[in-house]
C-alpha cells in the first residue's frame, strides 16, 4: 500500500478514549508520528502506554476517537488486517521459541509475507550483526539480549511500515540499551518507522525525535524527546517519582 501523501503524518490519533467497564484508562488521546523517525510514549507503569500500542494494533476495540494510517481509518480493523497494513506490535515481554533455531524464529514473523525473505534476513542481520553467527542455534540457549535482538527481528521479518515497540529496554544492561539504540536509530534509517513506549523515561526521550508523556491516561506534554526532558511539568513528575 502506498502512502496516500508522503508529506503528511504516517499516524494520526484523534479524541482516543478507552474506558472498559466505565473505568477511564485513556482519555482524549492526540498523537502523531510521521516517516522515518523515532516517536516515543514515556510514562510511568500503568499510564496507559501499552493500552494505547494495542489499540492501534487492533488487539483492543471498543475505543472511541479516530485512528488514521496513512489517512484510513483503522480503529475497527481486526489485527491480522492491521498487520497486512504494514503496522507490526512486539510486546514487552516478548519471548522467543526456544526449541526452534534462530532462522525459524525469524520465518514464523515472515509468514504473511514469504515474498522478499532473503532481502528481509539481509536488514536483521545488518541491524543485529550477533544473530548472523548464531542462526542455526536453539532460541531458547541464546543469552537474554540476545533473544531480545530474536523478538524484535521477528517483528522485522513481517516487513513493517511501523513498528510499535512496548518497553523494549526493560530488563537489559545499560550497555545494552545502547546497542539497541543504535539498532533503532539504524531502522529509522533503513526506512522503518518507530513507536516506541517506556517506563524508563530518559532512555526513550534520548532517541526520540518527537515524544509524548502520558499519565493516567492522558498525555500532559509533548516535543521533541531531548528537549522534553527539560519541561518544568516533566521533572517535578520525575523528581515526585
């Protein structure tokens, strides 16, 4: 699908709300995230970020508000259409299969699109070069990062427009979290485009190009990711914290 105007915004949010059972969990949500760039939701636990993921991923209906990718409607997709749209969820927590090898893990993310799946490992491997070597070892026998590196490069494989990614930092070494930085910002690069949500507030902020902090539903501010973590509002909520 191509984009209907490559100028405007990838996604557009408007007027979110989810409140299952009459308990208000998002609220009014306006949110944009344009190509090739690095779009970050900050926020403590229980904010709402992952909530949010799901809903534009299909996997939570019954919101009100719009959803718009590349100027469709999408708030009533099912998954497996939002998927074929180009719109791919890893989340936190993601874990690989530990009896198949790496290769195969990879192949399951290819299979609604079996088509250029040469050209697709060529990009995981330039992204996670560590993979390459261990490609036809068991998933389960890698260390923890890099399974981590096996989940997002099965989101890879599904060959996304958008990749939507839910605490992908959480649980790894600093020095980690540095490699995969780099491996997002070599995505972004590569043409695809990120959203990327987290607990740990300075992390996301420092790779986004443009960021929004939610709490308790509702997003209080808005910029650029280095230059919100400077906004007054966002660091008497860090120093509270």
């Amino acid at each position: 699908m191509e984009p209907h105007d490559s100028s405007g915004p990838m996604l557009e949010i408007r007027h979110l709300s989810y409140a299952p059972a009459g308990t208000p969990v998002l609220m009014d949500i306006d949110l944009t995230v344009f190509r090739h760039q690095i779009t970050a939701i900050a926020g403590a636990d229980g904010a709402g970020k992952t909530t949010l993921l799901k809903a534009i991923s299909g996997l939570i209906r019954e919101v009100s508000g719009k959803i718009f990718f590349e100027g469709e409607a999408i708030e009533t997709l099912p998954p497996w259409e939002v998927v074929k749209l180009g719109i791919v969820y890893v989340p936190e927590g993601m874990r690989v299969f530990p009896q198949m090898s790496v290769l195969e893990n990879l192949e399951v993310g290819a299979y609604l699109k079996r088509q250029g799946l040469a050209d697709r490992l060529h990009l995981v491997f330039q992204v996670f070069p560590e993979l390459q070597d261990k490609i036809n070892f068991q998933a389960g026998r890698l260390s923890g990062g890099q399974q981590r590196m096996v989940t997002l490069a099965r989101g890879l494989m599904s060959e996304p427009r958008l990749l939507l990614l839910d605490e992908p930092f959480m649980g790894l070494s600093p020095k980690l979290v540095t490699r995969f930085c780099n491996s997002f910002r070599d995505l972004r690069r590569s043409g695809v485009t990120l959203l990327i949500s987290g607990q740990h507030i300075r992390r996301v902020l420092n790779i986004a190009e443009s960021a929004y902090f939610l709490k308790g539903g509702m997003i209080i501010c808005s910029g650029v990711g280095v230059d919100l973590l400077k906004d007054r509002l966002l660091q008497d909520i860090l120093f509270a914290g």
